[in-house]
C-alpha cells in the first residue's frame, strides 16, 4: 500500500487502483495507477483508465451548466459534483431517450434536508425551543424544492426521517400542508405563539455549488413569508463539513456561527437491515456527536430506540422501533426533511460500462472504460 503525502504532516493512503498524483487545492485532482494495487488480488475493482483528471475549479449554480455543455460536446466524461440541470432533463428524455442519461433511485435517500442547530444561542437559543422549530417546520414549499432537482418525476416529497426503501418506513406526517407546499401563515401564527412575533434571524451555512444555492435561496424566500430572515454564507463543498461549520466539534454548535444548513444523506447500504445506516447517524447522540448528527440533537428516548431496534432479533421487529424512532425525532423537530429522489446522471458518448455507486451518486470510476 502506497501513500502520497499532500501537506507535511497528512498523508492519504489508498488500496484502490487509483492513487493521487496531484492535489491543486480548489483546482484539480489527478489520479494516476497505483502500483501497488494488484488485478489479482482485487477481481471486482478495475484499473481500465491511465489517469483520471478531476477539475474543481466550477462553482456556483452555473458549474451544472457548464459540465453539462462539456460532457454533450465530448470535453468532458463524467460528472464529479453536480447532476444534470433541471431544464436539461427533459430534453434528454424526449422524443427519444438519450442513452447518456441516467436516473437512479438511492432507495431511503433524504436530500437535501434542513438541520437545526439546537445548541445556537442567537436570537435568545430560539432553535432550542420545541415551539419555535415545529413552527418553522410549516415554512418549506417542497415541491418548490422539488423542482430544482427536476420536478415531480424525479422527486417526491418526504415529511419524516425514514425514507421509501428504508427498513422502517412508514409514512406520516406531523406538519402537514396543502400539496406540501408550506403555509407560512401557520408558521407565522405558531411564532408568534411560542414568543416571537416579530420573526428571527437566522444564519445559513450552503454549499456553493450545484443546486445547493438555489435551494438555499428557496429556503430564505419561504422563510421570509413567516417573518424569518434567513442570512447566507456560501461555503465551498469541499470545506462543508470540516470549516466553520464546526460539525466537527461540539464548540462550533454552541457559538451560534450558524443557525440553519442543508446537508443530504445517502444511507450507507441498501437492504432489509438498513435501518440502521440512516437514523442513528443523523439523530443518535450518543452514538455519532459530534458529526453527522449536524445539529448536536440529542434525546435519551430515540438512544434508547436506537439500541432496541440495533439488537432486535427479527427485521419485523426492528422495523417497529425505527419507525418509533421516526415518530419521536419528529415530535421533536429538529430538522426539515424535504425531499427522496432519484439521481440523473450524464457521461460522454466514450463512456462505457458505467455502473451506478448510490452511496456517491456517481459513477464507479473503477468500472470505467472509454473508447477512442
């Protein structure tokens, strides 16, 4: 195994058939053969390319549009971070369907969705008050969300922590609104109920690429029909989860340095045990805060479920208590879930044997092969 160091100090080790070769911070990745990777030994994983040049240097809502122009007129092969623009698709799919195109289900996926930090101490730790949040879960027009990522076709709204296609799911919906498009009224009414009837501030912490801004602007326009500021700070996706975000450190939740962000979960497998790859990583306190639990919510009631449904010996029975859990973490309403979708891809017409990874929503660059 062969590593490449890429600052003094931190080293990337790799056991794939790719290796880094260079690291331009913000620009460019290259990945070149890894020699110590052996066909032999690894029969799933293929080394079929010579070299793999990743550019980073697209950003903001018109990076989609750009790689998209790339990849339909042959400078471009795959996609890194972005999907098909919205006003792409369904020129893609009509007369005739484009074999370019992809869409994928990522069965249980929720994206994006809207975390709370709990532990914020603006606007007088407003988001750690039960009242304040199960208002603000009456803000979002998801089918408004929904459009940014293709409309209805590729998009359903979801009001729960479970998605379809996760142990576990059943629907409900504790804050419904007509056609999931939001009332603000409501939102509004139960503010100024819960002591804040002149609104909040809050601060936004988004991912400045892909659709990322737009639901971010989505988001601050439904809030402000509730009488909600919301105040952006872009942030670059490569940096989301480790600047000053602070969802590494239970620090960066206590300063108020955000208030409100828009992460996305993929569950780790797929299956009739997958459970367990959703829930407890966005929501189980003890188990993973600081972390992917972004928002530092923790409650003993859904530990406590979490640890039944983990040792419960029949999927049936499992199944049960995540959807208790579910329930509990919805009572509570420490985030905003919005959406499950499917994913659309585009490759080159030189892309060949390109098999979808639901975990990165991508395609596996191990598995890749191009013609002339």
């Amino acid at each position: 195994m062969k590593y490449i160091p890429l600052t003094p100090g931190n080293i990337l080790y790799s056991d794939g058939p790719y290796e880094i070769k260079t690291y331009n911070v913000g620009h460019e990745i290259i990945l070149d053969h890894n020699p110590e990777w052996s066909q032999s030994t690894d029969t799933v994983r293929h080394q079929y390319v010579n070299e793999i040049d990743i550019k980073l240097d697209l950003a903001g809502s018109a990076a989609s549009a750009e790689v998209q122009q790339d990849l339909q007129a042959g400078t471009a092969d795959l996609e890194w971070n972005t999907v098909v623009p919205t006003e792409d698709i369904a020129g893609l799919e009509s007369p005739t369907w484009n074999p370019q195109l992809g869409v994928f289900p990522s069965p249980g996926t929720t994206n994006p969705y809207l975390v709370f930090n709990v532990q914020s101490p603006n606007n007088g730790g407003a988001l750690g008050n039960l009242k304040v949040r199960q208002a603000l879960e009456y803000a979002i027009d998801k089918v408004a969300i929904g459009k940014i990522y293709g409309g209805a076709d590729l998009n359903e709204p979801l009001n729960q922590v479970i998605a379809p296609g996760a142990e576990g799911y059943v629907p409900f919906d504790d804050y419904p609104t007509n056609l999931d498009e939001g009332n603000p009224a409501k939102c509004k009414s139960l503010l100024k109920a819960a002591g804040y009837p002149n609104g909040l501030t809050l601060k936004d912490y988004y991912r400045n690429s892909g659709n990322h801004p737009a639901v971010f602007q989505e988001v601050q326009s439904d809030f402000q029909k509730c009488g909600v500021t919301v105040v952006g700070t872009p942030i670059a996706t490569g940096y989301y989860g480790s600047s000053g975000i602070g969802v590494t450190s239970a620090n960066g939740l206590k300063t108020g340095a955000w208030d409100i962000t828009e992460p996305g979960w993929v569950p780790d497998w797929f299956g009739p045990t997958n459970g367990r790859a959703t829930l407890p990583d966005l929501f189980d306190g003890a188990l993973n805060f600081p972390g992917t639990d972004w928002g530092g919510y923790d409650d003993p009631a859904v530990d406590n479920l979490v640890n039944e449904a983990e040792s419960a010996t029949t999927v049936s029975a499992a199944a049960a208590l995540w959807h208790q859990a579910d329930e509990k973490i919805m009572a509570d309403a420490p985030f905003i879930p919005f959406q499950t979708q499917l994913t659309p891809l585009f490759r080159s017409a030189r892309v060949h044997n390109a098999i979808f990874i639901p975990f990165s929503e991508q395609y596996d660059i191990t598995q890749i092969w191009l013609s002339s």
